[in-house]
C-alpha cells in the first residue's frame, strides 16, 4: 500500500488515519516526493526478483490519492510500471473517496490498467453521516459522479467496487439497494474501527447490533440471488478463503508511508500513536528486513498467532479472530478476542442459516451440490465426459473475456469486429480457433507487461485470430496483421515465414487461400494439403491418434509458456517419429487405463516438443494458461510417452479446475514437505502432485496385472508418494472445505486403485 499523498479532501469522522490514536500523518509531507516513489519501486521490484513472485499487488492510498492530479499520478504509474514489470506482474489498484474523479483520471487509469475502488457508505443519509467536507457539506453528489464515471463502458474496466463502512444507525435496507444501484463488480463491508480501550457504539438493547444489522442485509442479499460480490459474506462461507480481517491466510500487506516509511497494516492506527510504525524506511531496509518485524511476524503463524480463546473456538479457521487492529486493549496487547467477537459468532451463525441457494440438478434428487458432484467426479483421477466439457466450456469463457480486453492495440478494433462477424455468420470456426491452446497464453502475454522481452511487445494476437477464424469459415476478409521475425502465424494452421515482410503486413483471405503483402514481399499461400509446398509457408502438421487428431505444435509463438526450453521446428524425420511414438503411445494409454484414454480424447490438442537437455532427458510439462496442450521431450518408447501424457493432462485437468474453484486457501505461506522432492512445496503445488501421481499409480497398477516384478515396484512408490502428498495435504489445514472433500475422495480412489489390483 503506496501512500502517495496523506491529506484529504474529507473530513471523516470515523477516518482512523486522522480521527484516531495515530497521529503520525501531521509530521509527514503532504505527497510522496519522486524520490521517495522511485526507492519504493525498486525495493518492490527486488523483493519480487529475489522471490521470483509472479504477481505483485500495489494499491495507491492516501490521504486521498487524485489530490496528486493527473499529472503526478501519471508519474507515480509510469514510475512503478517500468520498475516493476519486468519482475512481476503488476496488479495495480487505488482507493479514493471519488471527489476529484474526472474523464482525464479515467481515461488515465484505463491507460495504466488501474483498478478503482471508491469509498461510498450508501443512501444520501448514511454517506453524509460520515463522509462530509470539513465544512460539512455533503459528498453524496460528487461520489455518485464518480461511480457513474467508473460505469461508463469506456472506463468499466478499471472499475474495482466499493467499500462501505458500515453504522448500524443507517438503515441496512436503503444501504443494500443503494450499493446495488451503483452496479458494483465486488463491495467490501466494513466493521468500524474501534478497540476494547474505545469500543464500538452499541446503540439499542441487543448485544450484537453489527451482526442484527450485517444479517439483514445478508438475507436481502441471499434472496436477491447473490447480485453482487460482497466479500465479507463470501469469506465467511466454510471454505470461502479468508480476507485480511477473516480466516487465518498470512498477513501480506505492508504500507510504504508518505516520507518512505515501512508500516505494518494501517488499520493499526486506530489502536494507539505510533502502534503501526517499524522504524525501517524504504531508503535503508528491505522487505525481506520489514517481513522480520515481530509485528509482522506474529500474524504469519496462523491459529498459533491468537490468544487462548481464539484458540478454541470452533469458528477460528473462518473468523480468524478477526481483525487485527480490533484485538487491542492495554495491558494485553494484540492477545485478545476481538471487540466484535459476539457479533462475529453471530453473524457466521447467519451466514450458515440463510447459504446461496443450490441451483436445482436435472434427474435424481442428490444429497451433495453440483459442485461436490464435480469435484467427487474429477477425485477419481480421470471424470465423464459432461465434466470435461464443463472444463472446456469454462476455459473458452475466460479466454472469450481475456480477447475482449485486448481489443486496444494496433490493429486490435478492426479484428475485433471481425471477430464479432464471425462469431455471428461462422460461431464454430471462432470457437476452433479459441480452442487452440495458445490463444490464452498469446493474450495473456497481451495483457501482462512482464511477458518474456520480445514477446509481448512484438504482436498484437488478436488479428491474426481473426484471420485464422475467417479461413476456417472461408469468409473473405482483410487486415493488417503485426510481423513477428520475419513471420506471420495463423494459429492452428501455420506460420509464414518471408524476409521483407516488413513490422506489419495486409493479409486478405479468400476461400482456401490468403494473399499476405508486406515490405517487399506479395505472397499467396494456398491452403490445399495435396498441394506442392509452398515457399515460406511451415503449415502445422497434427498426429492421427485413436481418438482422432492431436496437433503437433512446433510453431506457434506463444507455445514458449512452460518455463523450460522448447524445441523449435522438427525437421520431416523427427517430426514423423514423434508423430510415431505420440500414436503408439495413445494406443497404450487406451489399452492401460481406459477412462484416462477417454480423457484425452476429449480434451487433449496439441503436444509441444522440448528442446533436448542432456542433464535432463526425460521431461515434460503444462502451463496454466494452456489448457488443452501439453509439453514432452522428444522420446521413442511409447510406453514411458504413456506415462508423461497421463501424468502431465492430470495437471492441465487440476489447472481447470483451480480456475473455477478454491481448494487451497488463498494467501497460504504454508511449505510441505513430499517424498518426491528434497525441497518442502508450497500446498498447490503438493495438490498438484498427488493428482498426478494418482493416475500414474493407475497406470502402473494395470500394467502391474500382466508384468508384475518393475511394473508393481513403480505402482507402490507412486502409491506411497500420493498416499503421503494427500495425508500431509489434509494435516497442514492449509485446503479450503472444497479442497479437503476433493483431498479426500483423491484418497479414496487411491485405496480403491490398490484394492482393484487383487
């Protein structure tokens, strides 16, 4: 958290930064001087190369942040994007009470990928309780100004939500319809601050007046069918993650003040004067030297962090004791309840009594949700074809949303109504094409600025989709399409490679055909298989498999996304005798274990050849972002390719699924230590060991039927390795509730596994 500016142009009077304990602020200057912005970027940047992180999160704060203007935070982006991205990607966000917001700041934060989140406490009534100038006007006009900026179509993506402190004297039903009205993405809620040395006014004769209040605004919310994310009652679900004031996540927030100070949390400041400083500085002391901090220390260990109470009680792994800030009372510090300790056992009481309604199943009554259904489904290691096309289903969406955020960029509008017209007149062809595997990789790198240099700055995707769509429609079409070394790539169909084409060149695609004019060249590539080969045209060759074709992608750009060296194209031998060994291979995989055959018929597209490695010449991969593919060094056994294809589409399923469900606990520093590496993992990473080596044990426990002798060796050690990963999962509390059923059904088919082997 950047404070690049520590005054204000409100005069809250629930502001802890100014209306609380501390009182730092009056010594600091009013903005964050250059200086000040470029140390902090580079302390950032180092700790994100020393850590390889691949995402960092800044949120510029205040005071209030546009009273730098457009000018100043123009600087502070530039500054942070150019220092930063290189290492991580930046996810860059902002807290404002909206006062200043204009088009210029809007259009500013779309240019820097900005995500606004504005202050705004509901009706008139209840935001002019607290947030009024110091004349004490009202607000009210000026933030709605601001959020109806923040709709607009133009601006919508940097658009983040709103965050509602809450007072239980305001009506929680005007609140609720208030914050709707705005059509927020996420709503934060939250708690004033106060402490067991200055409680929370408790107006009325019920003991939990914040949770009577929380809980009418949550049935309402419950009924409406869950219209807008609210992020406290999605955190207080069993296995809902937690946030910074719930659950037992690590705390992983810093605050760089105006003067370059490091401080703990800011919410510390309600507590007493000086109660978040550390004494470091961004000039002299790192982030690894700030992480040390017994302040910041004590709120990494988890349950073991809490006070004896906490301790005990049967909610902690979702309350977490809640806030921090909130614990404090003279005397004892931090090791303490928090002050809204009733409330938040009541309001969890709420939250379990009115859950989401479960959308109703088709058929047979079910005591389990569809999404227990699913999951139970995906445990056995392989799953029926209605959920792995569910997966496919899911991942074009995102893909679908990844491409409409690329729609800036050199050449980028024109694709896109392409594209539009396409997916009106031809909708498969779009969605073969979107099906490819590297799409969402080429428009990730699109959107991430820390892509590999060359990479993302060299291409704009999005016309080349379009051109590809058009061809497997056979619908004319033009457009300027971006040059890459000399070379345009279709996806899914080829790259042309032609010295002279020059940064960009015209590709116009006829019926079977497409003419590509650039610099000095003026080529026509015919599309025709029988055809003689064409000077420059590398066409992507694809492998006839048991169930059906499966590309062999050497050449697409984008397929360099598995952190390991690939191979660039294969000559005509090579590549017919992985084609060999990939059919074979296939053939085994059917004869081995039937239902993961089945599995990568259905969702297996592409295998990506890596480069040879001596040190390592047996190896393979998935990337996230790469559904459908996976990577494989070159091998001419058929029976060990059996093995790296079941193992490595284990992991492309798991990435699916990670991304639609939460079965690790967000923010989790936890390390487990597993018998297949010497290094402890963190719990993701064990999760997607022992679902991997789930199918694997499944594979040699069949072959262990008929060979016996090696075959049962390899089966018991991978039974081991997966027995073990999925026990020290289950022990390390580290899996939400979703992830500790997927855990335990995992285990489940593992025994079942040895028991089928007789």
């Amino acid at each position: 958290m950047l404070k690049v500016h520590s005054r204000c142009d409100l005069s809250c009077d629930h502001c802890y930064v100014y209306q609380h304990a501390d009182q730092t602020w009056r010594g600091r200057p009013a903005r964050m001087p250059p200086a000040t912005v470029q140390a902090a970027a580079r302390r950032i940047a180092e700790h994100a190369r020393e850590h390889e992180l691949s995402i960092v999160h800044v949120v510029l704060h205040g005071g209030e942040p546009l009273l730098l203007g457009a000018v100043g935070l123009r600087e502070v982006l530039a500054e942070l994007r150019t220092t930063i991205t290189p290492w991580a990607r930046l996810d860059l966000r902002m807290q404002t009470n909206g006062v200043l917001l204009d088009e210029e700041l809007c259009r500013l934060f779309v240019e820097y990928d900005v995500r606004v989140g504005v202050s705004f406490d509901g009706d008139r009534a209840a935001n002019d309780r607290h947030r009024v100038f110091a004349h004490g006007g009202s607000s009210y006009d000026q933030v709605r100004r601001a959020l109806a900026l923040l709709r607009r179509p133009e601006h919508r993506a940097s658009y983040a939500g709103i965050l509602c402190t809450i007072d239980v004297r305001n009506d929680p039903d005007r609140v609720y319809e208030a914050l709707l009205a705005e059509h927020p993405p996420r709503v934060d809620l939250l708690l004033p601050h106060a402490t067991w040395d200055n409680p929370p006014e408790r107006p009325g004769p019920t003991p939990t007046p914040y949770a009577d209040w929380l809980g009418r605004l949550h049935r309402r919310w419950v009924d409406d069918g869950r219209p807008m994310s609210i992020r406290m009652f999605e955190a207080l679900r069993p296995g809902g993650g937690g946030t910074e004031a719930f659950g037992l996540a690590p705390a992983d927030v810093l605050v760089i003040e105006a003067d370059g100070s490091w401080e703990q949390v800011d919410s510390l400041k309600t507590a007493y004067h000086g109660a978040a400083g550390t004494g470091f500085d961004v000039f002299d002391h790192s982030v690894d030297e700030v992480a040390r901090h017994p302040g910041v220390a004590v709120r990494q260990d988890g349950v073991d962090g809490l006070c004896a109470t906490c301790r005990s009680c049967p909610v902690v792994d979702r309350c977490g004791g809640g806030l921090y800030a909130h614990r404090w009372r003279t005397g004892s510090g931090f090791d303490n309840p928090s002050v809204y300790c009733a409330d938040l056992l009541r309001l969890i009481d709420t939250v379990d009594a009115h859950p989401p309604p479960t959308p109703p199943t088709s058929g047979k009554a079910s005591s389990t949700s569809p999404v227990d259904e699913l999951l139970d489904d995906l445990a056995t290691g392989h799953r029926a074809a209605s959920t792995l096309a569910l997966l496919a289903a899911t991942q074009l969406s995102i893909t679908r949303a990844l491409l409409a955020a690329c729609r800036g960029g050199f050449g980028a509008m024109a694709a896109w109504e392409l594209l539009v017209h396409l997916d009106q007149a031809a909708p498969e062809a779009v969605r073969a094409v979107l099906a490819h595997p590297f799409v969402r990789p080429g428009l990730v790198h699109r959107l991430n600025s820390s892509a590999p240099p060359g990479l993302a700055a060299a291409a704009d995707p999005l016309p080349a989709l379009a051109i590809a769509a058009a061809l497997r429609a056979g619908i004319p079409a033009a457009l300027q399409v971006p040059v890459r070394a000399n070379t345009i790539t279709i996806p899914a169909l080829g790259s042309l490679v032609l010295p002279g084409l020059g940064e960009s060149a015209e590709v116009t695609v006829r019926p079977g055909e497409f003419q590509v004019r650039g610099g000095s060249v003026d080529h026509t590539v015919l599309l025709d298989p029988t055809a003689p080969p064409l000077t420059g045209w590398l066409p992507t060759r694809d492998v006839s498999v048991p169930g059906g074709r499966v590309l062999l992608e050497d050449s697409d750009p984008y397929r360099d996304c598995y952190g390991q060296e690939v191979q660039s194209r294969l000559d005509g031998p090579a590549a017919r005798a992985l084609s060999r060994t990939l059919a074979e291979a296939w053939r085994v995989v059917h004869r081995d274990v039937p239902a993961h055959a089945a599995a990568l018929d259905g969702g297996l597209r592409a295998v990506v050849p890596l480069a040879p490695d001596p040190a390592r010449p047996l190896r393979s991969a998935t990337a996230r972002h790469a559904f459908g593919a996976v990577a494989v060094t070159p091998h001419p056994d058929p029976e060990t390719m059996a093995v790296l294809l079941v193992h490595e589409w284990q992991h492309a399923k798991l990435g699916a699924v990670l991304d639609l469900y939460d079965l690790v606990e967000p923010g989790q520093g936890t390390r487990i230590r597993v018998p297949w590496r010497p290094d402890p993992r963190p719990p993701e990473g064990v999760l997607q060991g022992v679902y991997a080596h789930l199918a694997v044990t499944q594979v040699w426990r069949s072959r262990a039927v008929s060979d016996g002798g090696e075959a049962l060796a390899h089966a018991d050690r991978f039974h081991s390795w997966t027995r073990d990963g999925a026990d020290a999962l289950l022990a390390s509390r580290s899996l939400t509730a979703a992830g500790e059923r997927f855990v335990g059904q995992l285990r489940h088919a593992l025994e079942e596994t040895r028991a089928g082997s007789g």
